[in-house]
C-alpha cells in the first residue's frame, strides 16, 4: 500500500483541479465535500473500540475534514458494511454514537451491505457561505503557524490500547503501562499519570473536530491561508503545506502544545489527533491557538530547532525517534 | 443481514426526515447527496469483473441514484479499500473506467486504505436548481406508472457470469448457457441469441444510468411525482412507492419491456438494471417511457395482472416463479 503514489496515478487520470486539500470546494453549489473511510484491522480493532466510540469517531473523523476546510458542518452519509458477527445492537450503539457526536450536523443517508469484515466509509458536506475557504496552497513568506489542542496524545493512546507502550520508569513511577488494561485498572493508576492516561485514550477512542477554531479563522480572516487537520500527524500535516504552498515553515517545537508524558517524535509523527493546522497574517487573533512558528524564506519544506528538511525523510523521524 | 430491519433501527435513532428515498433532498444547499458501497463478493466478483468495469459501474450505480431524485449529476466522491492482490494498474483501470462513465460529471474526491478485501464506497451529488425532486411518497390516483429500459437483463448477464444459468433449450436451439465461456465463447453462439447475450452481460457489467428520462421528468413535470431506480428489481421499487405513498398500483405485466430470453420472475425481481420507475401526471410526455400501468383506488400494494399483493410475499414471489 502506497497510498500517496497511487493518489498521483488517480490525479493524473482525472486531472482534477479538486483533489489536494482535505475537502473538495464545489464552488457552484457553495459547498465543501469529503470522505474517509475506517476499516477493521487497518484503522481500528474491536478488542479496544466500542460500538459506541466507533460511530463517535466516524463523525469527528469526517467533521475534522470539513472544520480543515473552514466550511460549517452540515451533512454527513454513512455506509456500514458490516460481517455476520455485528449484531443489531452493535449498529444501534454505533449510531448512537454517531448521533451524539454530530451536534448540529445531521445524517442524512447512505447505506448498509454485508461484507467480512466491518468497513465504514462516510461522507461529509460543509456550506462555504459567510467563510472564507482554506486552501494547502495558500501559506505566504510572513504569515504565522497555528495550531489547535496538544499533539501526540491519540498515538500515545493507541500505544496504550494495543499494549505497546514501553515503559518509561523514571518519568512514570515505575508503572506498568505495557501490562496495563484501561478497562480494569485506571483506578490503580498513580495519580500524576492518570489524567495524562485518560486523555490519551480519550483522544484515540472518542476525538472532538475543531469546530471552534475553524469557525474563528473562516469568519474573521480577510486573507487568503492555509488550513489542514492533523489526521496523519503533525509534521505530514505541515510538510503538505510547505510542499502545496512552495515555502519554509520554520518551527520551534518547544513551542508545540504536549502532555509532558509524551515524547517530541509522537508530537510530530504520531496520528490521529484530528487537531487544526493553519497558517494566517500575524494579525489575526485565535481564540485556543497557540503559535508555533512561521513563513521564512528559503527553500521548499520544513526548519525545525534550525535544522533543514526537505520531505518525509529518514532525517528527520531518526532526529526525533527515542 | 437484514438491510431493512437495520435501516428501520437507523431512522428511529436518527429520527430523520431525510432517510427513505434513493437520495436524501438537502433543501437548503440546493443539493441532493446518496452513498452507495459496492463489495467483492457480494456485489461483484473479480473473476469476471474487469477493474476498469467496476470503476465504469460503481460511477453508474451512484449517478443512476441521483437520477432517481430528478436532479442534475455533478460530483462524485470514491474511497476504494484495496487488498495486497490489488496492484497499481487495476486502480488506474478502474479510474479510466469510473472517468469514462462519468460524462460531465467530476470526480472530486475520496480516499484510498488498505483492507482485506475490494471495498468500493462513493458518494454522489447532484443539482436540484431547475429541477422538480422526486419522492417515493408523491404517487396519486390516476397518474400513469411508466418505465425506462428493458427489465431483468442484468440478472440474466449475472446468471451467465456466474454460470447458473439453466438451459433452456426450446428457446436457445440447444445452446449451452451453463458451459458457456463469454470470453472465449461469444463467437460460437447461434446469431439469434448473440445479441441478447451480449445485452444481458452488458446490462450487468457495465449500465447506464438513465441522465435522459429523469431531466425529461424533472424539467417538465409541474406536479409531484414519485421515481426510483430498479436497484433492487423493479418489484421492489414498485412496492417502495406503492408503501411510501400508500397507494395501489395496477400493473400489467405484459407492457413491461423485456427481452424474449427473459421470464417473468426475473423482470420482476431482477436486480441491478439501473432502469427507472416514475409515477406521473397522465398527460405527461416522455421520450423512451413505457407506460406499465396507473396508480388506482385501493389498499396499498400490488395489483400485479389482477392479483393483489400487499408486500414483498412469497405469494407475489412464488406466482411468477418459474
């Protein structure tokens, strides 16, 4: 699988100007599209997700599209394809989920088939009227890095709930997360970890889309910016600026909100965060941001802590790897 | 798997007034959205599928439901979930096929994961300015039931491809369907069946969405009607209406188009044509419709030849049955 090669083959047969941004500017119709798709095995495990969570997940995944975009969430669809041992009371809890995560959003549709394993692919429509919509492309020599929440945290909690977390004895206390089940002994945890652990997991299993952020930015900015959530990490979120836009972003990870539990390469690398990215004029003012550099010249990619980088590259991960 | 039961536990959690028609009409967005997922082994099988006709029908399949609700196709969304067995050169296929299909139509979006299996989900949008949107609940007394296409060709393709189709020797001058190989065979076949074969298992690997009867209908038609596709067959789709109106509708099987080759039941309850049902004002004309039958006083059903079915019943099933 070689996802971002075979995005190049499919843009080359459409040659479509859409396809880039995390959502699709239908500019006749004054709406945003997008979909994702979640797969058993790939994306999530049931041995640690609820039915629940799932349908939650599924809407914040799509929503963070639309929110990445600047649009206003509207619409989602959502198809299940669904194996023989997902029972009634599985869909039911995951629409229930679903709905509770929706807000003011509404599920308007979509479909159910059989399949072998479960599959869930949802679609997403935002109205782009009273917002100015993001492009990758759009970060300027001069404008500033924001970005919303504390990163790494969804990676950490997927570390806990598949039992890879190694331990890290001098900061933890000596405890165990790599024997730890969540469901059994959060109450055993040490006080000064069991916040930091209950937000990891919160953040894997249950994400909240930056609605907030997005409006403020969308609303108020007069300018052309960029904007992307964090879905494949932080770093991948930037470098996609830097490449879409031609400029340097210079970071000072220092700066990069965190849980003090959580090391710089899970701040950069780890996924699923679903936090915003965006690069505006100085002078906008976020409400919940926190600037974590800005637009230099030079070449295409990414400065961090005064070291060069030019793509997804073995330098920087080994850089950052523990 | 119980699509309907799982749909009615949908809408009562949801409690949404957008679910029931093949597209959900956002009113406010000037817009009509559907999602459909297309399965390997259980809507398809590669072993007689090719990838750039699966791309051709998973675009179909989706605009032929956009059609349904009267509205103009414009965009298309497709997230594909690929297995390892999946190389770069299907999904190129496949995408050449699915922009082949697409017409004006533009595809804008969507994503690419891993799994296990072929899953194929796309979601359409369509236009509604300019155009009256159907509902399945519109059908009135005295409007005329009319019809696109032939009916029951895609399941006789089906019943070829996947080698159940029985011999009928009267009608085919001793031509072994069952052994039939289409790829090796096709020159073989008597001239008098040749092109039914060949209609049969175009029907089902790669169909046409009906763009042209539904403009006629929604740029003309000034009262409500009620339309759908054959998706599911054309007695369901009947049904569907006569349900979500509450209506009879009267129909004589022998104005229903259909090729020779085709028996009855497989007419009725043949899947995948992609033809579509309207139910319309009398005087209204359109090019390429055939009239099946009319909406008429009664409990809500089927009045199939004079015989009356109240749901989707092994009577009705059975009676045509060969």
């Amino acid at each position: 699988m070689k996802e971002k090669e075979l995005i190049n083959i499919i843009k080359n047969i459409l040659n479509s100007e859409y396809i880039g941004d995390d959502c699709a500017y239908l500019k006749d119709l004054n709406i945003v599209v997008s979909q994702d798709s979640l797969v058993e095995g790939v994306h999530f495990s049931l041995s640690y997700t609820t039915a629940y969570q799932l349908g939650r997940k599924t809407v914040m995944v799509n929503i963070s599209d639309i929110c990445a975009s600047g649009a206003k969430p509207k619409y989602l669809t959502i198809s299940l394809s669904i194996p023989d041992y997902i029972d009634e009371k599985f869909v039911e809890e995951f629409y229930k989920g679903a709905k509770d995560a929706c807000g003011d959003v509404k599920i308007v549709g979509g479909d159910i088939t059989g399949s072998d394993k479960l599959y869930i692919s949802a679609t997403a429509i935002g109205s782009t009227i009273g917002r100015k919509i993001s492009s990758r492309s759009n970060a300027k020599i001069g404008y500033k890095i924001i970005v919303s929440g504390e990163h790494g945290n969804s990676a950490k909690g997927l570390e806990i709930l598949s039992g890879k977390l190694k331990v890290e004895s001098e900061k933890l206390n000596n405890f165990q997360f790599s024997t730890f089940n969540f469901q059994q002994d959060i109450s055993l945890l040490p006080d000064n970890i069991k916040l930091s652990t209950s937000k990891f997991l919160q953040s894997h299993l249950m994400p909240v889309a930056r609605t907030d952020f997005s409006r403020q930015i969308s609303q108020n900015c007069t300018q052309d910016y960029a904007m992307t959530d964090t879905s494949d990490g932080l770093e991948d979120a930037l470098m996609q600026i830097a490449k879409a836009s031609n400029v340097r972003l210079k970071i000072d990870t220092s700066k990069i909100p965190h849980d003090a539990y959580v090391d710089m390469d899970t701040v950069l690398f780890g996924g699923e965060d679903y936090e915003l990215v965006a690069v505006v004029p100085k002078d906008l003012h976020i409400d919940g941001a926190t600037e974590i550099g800005e637009v230099v010249d030079g070449d295409t990619g990414l400065e961090i802590d005064e070291e060069f980088y030019t793509d997804i590259d073995d330098k920087l991960f080994n850089h950052f790897k523990r």
